[in-house]
C-alpha cells in the first residue's frame, strides 16, 4: 500500500466530505477545520500527487470575474482514494480511543 | 482609484514560473484567494500572501515533463550513461589511467588549437576587416617575382578617387623620433595617418576625438601611450635638430595583441607631407609606405586590382616598365601570416614552419591517445558482449547497440575532457613560454577555445567509439553467448592500432634528433669570423667627426682590442658585359678584417699610408669571384661602380663568410672603405671576460659623446642565436611532442600487454606444466609484440625521413641524414617498449601454475 502523506490525508477527506472543491475552498475549508492557514501552492503539489496515484480526479469549472476570467479545477476524491485511507482512519480512530481511555486513567490517578 | 488588483508583477511572475498547463488554475486560485484574504484579513496580508505563493508555484515544477523527456529515446540515452557510469566504476583504475591519457592528447591538441586559432584571427578585429586591405607591389627581377606590401604617396592619392571599387583610402607610415624623458632620450616609434583611417579601423576612442585631424599639431594616442605623458598632454619630439610640439587631442584604447598594425601615437599625414622633398609625394614608385584601403560594398576584388593596374600602367615611368610592376590587395587578415619582401613597418610575423609543427604534434599526440582509448574499449567492451547478446535477445537493434557504445565512448571522452581542462590550465603557462604568445586563464573561457574543445572531445569520441562500437553492434547475439570469450589481446585491428602508436612515436622522436642536431650545427658552425666577444652599437648619427672621436676614446680603453664602423650590408647590381648578377656591399674601415678574424686567401688588407685605397680598392669575396668570372681577381679593375668609387681595383680577397643569417646563401660582397655610406653600426672587440663595469663605462663615454641618443648595443653573438628562434622553437616543440607521444604509446602498450598476458595465464600455466623454462614464455610473447613494434619502426621512419629531409632542404649548411638518428630512435622506443613488456611479463614467468588451473 502506498503511503499517504499527512497533507494527502487532510485534502482527501476535504474532498470525501465536500464532494467537487477547487484549490481556493480547500485552503478555506482546511482553515475552517483546522484553523491553519495553508498555502495554495502546497495545496496544488499535493493535488497533482494525488493525481497521479489516482485518488482525485478533476475537470475544469466555470470562469468567474474574482479569477480574471479563468476556469476553476474542481478536485473530486476517486473511490481508490476513499480506500487509500479508509483502513488508516480506522486504525488511527482505534489507536486514538485507547489512549484516550488511558490517559484519562493515568490522570487520575 | 479602481477595485484593489493583484500587484501586476508578482502576476507576471507566475506567468513566467509556472509549467504552463498548469497556470489557468493556479493563476485563477491565486487570485480568488487574494480577494478571499483581503476581506477577511486585509489587503496588505492578501498582498504579502499572492508575492509569497507566487514564489512557491516553483514547487510544481517537479510535475512538468519537458516534451523530449517524454521520447523514448531519452530513456534510452539515460540508461546508455547509467550502464556506461557503472562500467567505468567497475573498472575505475583503468578507466582512470586511460582517461588521463587520453586526456594528456585532448589537451595537446587543444592547446595546438588554442595557438593556430589565435594566430589565424589576426587582423579580423575590424568591424570591415573583410573589406580591408593594403596595397601591395608585385615586382619582376631577373626572372623572378617579388611581392612587396607598400605603395607610394601619390597611390595613396590617386587610386581612391580614380577607382570607383575603392570607398577611401588612407596613408600610414611608420616613422621615428627622439623623445627626452627625465633627461633620457629614448626612440619613439609613432605613425602618420589619414583622417581617413578612423572611419576605416575600429577605433574607441575613450576621451576627445582626432577631430577634423588636418593639424599637424593635434594628434592622438593609446590608452597606454598617454600613461607616459605629462599633465599638460603634450608630446615634445625632436626630429634632427629641430624640437617639435603636439598636443593630444583624443585618446583611444590600445588595438588587441592580434593586430599587426598596433599605433601608439599618430600624427596628421600632412605632417610628414610638409616636411618632404616634393619628389617623394609625386614619383609613382617611391614604395616606402602602407595604403589601407576600403572596397566598396559588392564591388569584385579584381576589378579593384584590374583598376589600380589600369591607372598605374598610365601613369608608369617607363624606366620601370621591365619588371612589369603589378598592384595588389593583401586583405588585412593575411597580412599576419602571409609574408611580403619587404613590409613597411607591418610585417607578417606568424612563423608558418612552427604553425605546422605546432599542429602536426598536436594531431599526432591525439591521434596516439585516441587510438590508446580504442583499443582499451574494444578489449574492454568484448567482455561485455554478454551483456550485448541479452541487450539484442531483448529487442535491440544493431543500430542501439552502436548508439550505446558511441554514448558510453562520448561519456569518456566528456570526463577526459574535463581532466584535460585541469591539465592545460596548469600548462598554460608553460606552453605560453613555449609558442611565445601569453596566454591566461581569460582565453580558456572564450567561445573560440570553447568551440574548439568541443570540436577536438567530438573527434576523439568517433576516433576512439566508432571501431569498438562497430565490432560489438555486429556481434550475432547467438554466437556471443555460446562464445567462450577472448578478450582484446587477439585482434588485428587492435594490434595494428598498437603499430601506428609506434610509428607516430618513432617519426616524433625522429623529428625531435634530426631538429636537435641541426640546430646544433647551426649554433656550432664556423660562419667565417669570431663573433665571440664582439659588441654590436647602432649609431643612428650622421657625424663622422663624433664617430672619430668615438673610435679614439674607445681605442684608448684598456679593455678594448679593437674598434670598427661600418655601413650595414646594402645591395646593388653588377654587371660586367654578360655576367649580371646582384651584390651585397659594404662600407667599413681597415679594422674590420682583423676584427672579426676572416680570412685573407689572396692579397692584403686595406692600409691607411696607401692613398689610393681611399677611393679606388675593394675586396671581394670568393662567392663573388666565383660569378664575376674572374681567374686572377688581385688587381683586377672591376666595373663596380657606387657614388664615387668608380672602377675600383680588387686588392685581396676574403674567404666567404657568413654575414647574414645562416638560412641563406652566401651573397656576393663587395667591401670598400671609400665615405659612400653613412656607418650604421659600431663594432667593439672586448678582452674575454669583460665585465658589466666595463660595459658601463662604454656606455659613459656614449652618453658623453652622443648625449641625445639613447645607447643600443648587442653582443653579436647573441643576435647570431637570436636568427635561430625558429629552430630553437621547432626544436622545443618537437622535443616536447615526442615526449608526449613516447609517453601515451607506453600507456597504450601496457594496456594492451596487460590485456593479452590475463588473457593467456591459463594458457601459460599448462605451457609451464608440460615444462616451458620462464625464457620460452618471455620469448613467446615478445616474439609476437616485437614483430608489431618493428613493423611500427619501419612505417614511422620512413614518412620521418622523408618530410625532414625536405625540412632540411630549406637550409644552405645542412646535416645529412644517416642512420644513425633512426637507429637510435629506434632504440629509445624499443628500450622504453622492451622494459614495460618485460616488467609485464615477469609476472606470467613466474607464475605458479596451480593458481590458475584450479579453478572451474
């Protein structure tokens, strides 16, 4: 299985959760999250990575007059990304429950 | 003020960052989001954020595929290197030792390139070099054709108004003056020349202009010149008696090292033009200065000649009319190394024998090192015709085995290249000494060396690739995987390559004797008198009665054995009813015999208490009483007739010695001491081992009696060796290319006998065990080395032979040829040869045969 990158994990599930999103609403949803700001250019790489393994596919939008006429690339999480990271959220959510459970035990002690 | 925008050149940036199949969306991204960050954060953070992020599209780059990296063949050409990168690790010590060699023959012949590059751009400078030219005289002389670059005044004058081809033209002549420095007179050599000439040259001028340059007051000099002059920029001349003033008007850059043609300082024409007889302005063939001309865009050279002939024909004395006199155009890019009779102060000065040997050594050492790299690849290669078989099962064509090869070949020929550039930058220096040209680190970074290495790396990549590639693409792939493989050692070719390594040697080493012994027999040979301790004074002064009292001063100096004047050797005709032949003659005193010890083989020498000596006896030498005819020249009356020496009486005869440099023919010669001529030069006879004290107070009594003329004084033997540089030159260079080629053959040989002796070891071993003594194994190989190295001997001593006799044609006292040099170069070769097999071979003769049957 290939590995997935921390920023990959982040993008990916943006895009599991918000269906069809462009570079811009990513960084907006990442710093709604996350409260995070992120650069676009670190976004774009990671997408075009991605691309390339296959979890996203894209298609162009429609232009608006805040992008000085130019086309939207709308990113859209492909079912290969869904399983890419399928099992590591669910082994990261096993892993996150113990330690809260004993975390809170060593506290009170 | 509009609606807030994205700064405009950070956009413009991205348009030049980012890959372009990306920039709509990135473009549009960054923008949405400048307006996105200036509402919610404010315009100066949304502007801070587009400069960064511009920056940061750099990182897509990495998903950019230019389109030749999507050719297969560009995957192909990267496995070609990694593949070649991987065997020349494997085999790195090797690989190293030939790469030097190979490149010790790129630096060779890079440098060679370096010198004859340089001195083919003479002159090419000028924005029109290619219309430039000078005019030059052809004349006819007793059946032969002499070219001489000059033109006289009224040429200058007439032929660029007359002659349509011709744009404008200019005058320049060299002329010589006494300039006073802090109480020092020293020569100055300066230039006359036509306003004309600075829209003709490329002159920069970097302060002033020559101005209308009608004045013959306002002239103007060199950068450098003007270092020496005075605040008031004022140049004080003396020409005779009389003390002149110029005043610099502007200030130009010095012309580069590659121009023949070189002011320091020029004055306006009219100059000289009002300080000559009117004779020398108007007579058509006083030849005695240059005429740059400038043809006219599209207009043929031969219809510019055809026309200067034209008008030259109607104006001709017809005095002149039997040497048929022809006008020429020497363009000024020839004017370096094509060289004319006589110059006028722009002389060619490229020594064409030492041009050709310098390129003859290069070729050869490269020729040597590429036929080295060849054969270490071939034998190198075949080990891998394995890997060449699988490569054809998998698909590959014949045609991508060869591109292999040749890449991986280029890939050598690249990482010898850069060695070479490491070698010659640590030689450079050396070599300067060598050719006499100086040259830095600045002319290994111009595009003509650049051009020039990469020309000589792709010579040597086909020379060394192209035979090993060809071999290995023909191999069946079948039959090289079944082939039990023999590796180099066995090919004809490669031995064959071996052979001409020798040959070229040989001949070098041929070359580098036969230079060396003729320049020794040049140096050691009896010129007919004793140049040794004779000092050489030019007088440069018009006053016999100083030179008097010269002459008793320096008679009267304990030191001093003897003392003469005289002339310098001029020409004329002499003609005696049938017999004409030309003459040299020379004004002298009663000293000059005995000063210089030639030999009297008839009659006497000139004698003061005689009068008639005066104006009325000669002597002559044997070359002249050989082809005046004469049976019994003592006493003769010769019809020799110079000013007022008219019919003189020959009263001796001296044996032929050689007053002029040892390249040419003793001349006939005539010597009188009748006061035709003014004394040119000074001859002093010191005791041996006179001192630099000595010297000084020759040089006190100078200043005492000629206080405004600098001393210039030569040991006459010096200038003797100093008529030898071109041999001297040839001889370095030779010496140092044999050198060179004896030391690549040696590499090649080892390699070579390397390869063939591993080959064998097995083979040995059963020789020793059926009972082969070390002496039969030693014989064995040899026996098979030797019959190559002597078929080398033989190839390479005879073109040697040949092109050197030839050499040496050139030169009126001459060495013969024998065997001797042959021999002995045959010898050095065989000993350096015979040591490097025998130091090989020791090592299979005394091998224990177990170690190597073991195995299997």
């Amino acid at each position: 299985m290939e590995s997935v990158g921390a920023l990959e994990e982040i993008i990916l599930m943006i895009l599991l959760k918000y269906e069809e999103c462009h570079g811009v609403q990513i960084a907006q949803h990442h710093e709604a999250i996350l409260s995070k700001a992120i650069s676009l250019p670190a976004i774009h790489v990671v997408l075009k990575r991605m691309e390339k393994k296959g979890w996203v596919d894209s298609r162009f939008g429609e232009p608006t007059a805040k992008r000085g006429g130019r086309r939207k690339r709308l990113y859209k999480a492909t079912p290969a990304g869904y399983h890419a990271i399928e099992k590591l959220q669910e082994a990261k959510s096993k892993l996150w429950a113990s330690i809260v459970q004993q975390n809170f035990r060593y506290g009170a002690n | 003020m509009g609606p807030t925008k994205p700064p405009k050149w950070a956009d413009w940036l991205i348009e030049k960052i980012c890959p372009e199949e990306y920039l709509e969306e990135v473009q549009g991204d960054l923008h949405e989001a400048f307006y996105w960050r200036e509402e919610t954060k404010g315009l100066p953070f949304a502007r801070r954020k587009f400069y960064l992020e511009t920056f940061k599209t750099f990182r897509l780059f990495r998903f950019r595929k230019p389109g030749f990296m999507n050719n297969p063949f560009f995957y192909l050409l990267k496995n070609y290197f990694k593949t070649g990168f991987r065997f020349i690790w494997k085999t790195r010590t090797y690989s190293f030792i030939n790469m030097s060699g190979l490149a010790i023959g790129i630096a060779t012949a890079a440098m060679a390139y370096l010198f004859l590059a340089d001195q083919y751009s003479f002159d090419r400078f000028h924005d029109k070099s290619d219309r430039l030219y000078r005019i030059g005289a052809q004349l006819e002389f007793r059946g032969e054709t002499e070219k001489m670059g000059g033109a006289s005044y009224i040429m200058g004058k007439t032929l660029p108004e007359e002659v349509p081809g011709i744009e404008m033209a200019t005058h320049v002549k060299n002329g010589i003056a006494l300039r006073l420095i802090d109480q020092d007179y020293s020569y100055l050599v300066f230039h006359y020349a036509d306003p004309q000439m600075f829209q003709m040259l490329d002159f920069n001028f970097i302060k002033g202009t020559p101005g209308a340059f009608e004045d013959p007051e306002n002239i103007v000099v060199s950068r450098s010149f003007a270092k020496t002059l005075p605040a008031s920029n004022e140049l004080r001349l003396l020409f005779g008696e009389e003390e002149k003033v110029f005043s610099v008007t502007g200030i130009y850059e010095d012309f580069p090292m590659t121009s023949t043609f070189r002011p320091s300082v020029i004055i306006p024409f009219n100059f000289w033009v009002s300080r000559v007889a009117a004779r020398r302005t108007e007579s058509w063939f006083d030849i005695n200065m240059n005429v740059f001309v400038l043809r006219r865009e599209g207009a043929a050279l031969e219809d510019v000649e055809a026309g200067m002939n034209e008008i030259l024909a109607a104006n001709l004395d017809s005095d002149m009319a039997s040497a048929n006199p022809q006008l020429f155009l020497q363009p000024f890019s020839k004017m370096h190394t094509d060289k004319l009779e006589m110059g006028n102060g722009l002389r060619a000065t490229a020594n064409l024998q030492v041009l050709w040997v310098v390129l003859l050594v290069g070729l050869l050492c490269l020729l040597i090192s590429c036929f080295n790299y060849s054969n270490f690849a071939l034998g190198n290669f075949l080990s891998r015709s394995q890997e060449v078989a699988v490569r054809k099962v998998m698909g590959a064509n014949r045609n991508a085995i060869f591109q292999q090869f040749l890449s991986e070949s280029f890939l050598g020929t690249i990482m010898a290249g850069v060695l070479a550039f490491l070698l010659i930058q640590a030689l450079l220096p050396v070599f300067s000494q060598f050719v006499g040209v100086e040259y830095g680190f600045r002319d290994l970074l111009s595009w003509r060396f650049g051009t020039g290495l990469a020309l000589v790396l792709l010579i040597s990549t086909f020379l060394s690739g192209l035979y090993p590639s060809v071999v290995l693409s023909a191999k069946k792939a079948n039959l090289a995987l079944k082939e039990r493989l023999k590796v180099g050692g066995k090919s004809f070719f490669s031995w064959f390559l071996v052979m001409m390594q020798v040959s070229i040697t040989i001949f070098l080493i041929i070359g580098m004797l036969t230079t060396n012994q003729q320049l020794d027999h040049l140096l050691n040979f009896d010129l007919g008198y004793e140049d040794e301790n004779v000092l050489a004074l030019s007088i440069r002064d018009t006053s016999e009665q100083r030179l008097d009292q010269m002459h008793r001063e320096l008679e009267r100096l304990a030191f001093v054995q003897s003392v003469s004047s005289n002339s310098g050797y001029n020409g004329t005709d002499y003609k005696d009813g049938e017999i004409d032949f030309s003459t040299s003659h020379l004004r002298t005193d009663e000293n000059f015999i005995d000063l210089l010890n030639i030999e009297m083989v008839e009659g006497r020498n000139f004698d003061l208490e005689i009068q008639a000596d005066q104006a009325g006896a000669v002597l002559v030498n044997e070359t002249f009483v050989k082809r005046a005819q004469l049976n019994n020249p003592v006493g003769e009356v010769i019809p020799f007739d110079y000013g007022r020496l008219t019919n003189p009486r020959i009263i001796g005869v001296v044996k032929d010695f050689h007053y002029e440099a040892l390249q040419s023919e003793i001349q006939p010669l005539v010597i009188y001491t009748a006061p035709e001529y003014m004394m040119q030069t000074l001859l002093i006879k010191l005791n041996p081992q006179s001192s630099q004290q000595e010297i000084g107070q020759i040089e006190a009594l100078w200043r005492q009696i000629y206080p405004t003329r600098p001393i210039n004084y030569t040991y006459l033997e010096e200038s003797n060796a100093a008529d030898m540089q071109t041999e001297t030159q040839i001889q370095r260079l030779a010496r140092s290319g044999s050198l060179i080629a004896i030391l690549l053959a040696s590499l090649g040989l080892f390699g070579m006998v390397g390869t063939h002796v591993r080959q064998r070891l097995k083979e040995v071993s059963i020789r020793k065990v059926n009972g082969a003594t070390p002496l039969d194994i030693y014989l064995l190989f040899s026996s098979k080395f030797g019959k190559w190295l002597v078929s080398g001997f033989i190839i390479g001593t005879i073109p040697a032979i040949y092109f050197l006799n030839n050499w040496l044609n050139n030169y009126p006292e001459r060495i013969q040829l024998s065997w001797g040099i042959p021999m002995l170069s045959a010898f050095i070769c065989a000993a350096v040869f015979l040591t490097i097999i025998t130091l090989l071979l020791i090592r299979v003769m005394n091998l224990n045969p177990a170690t190597h049957l073991k195995d299997e």
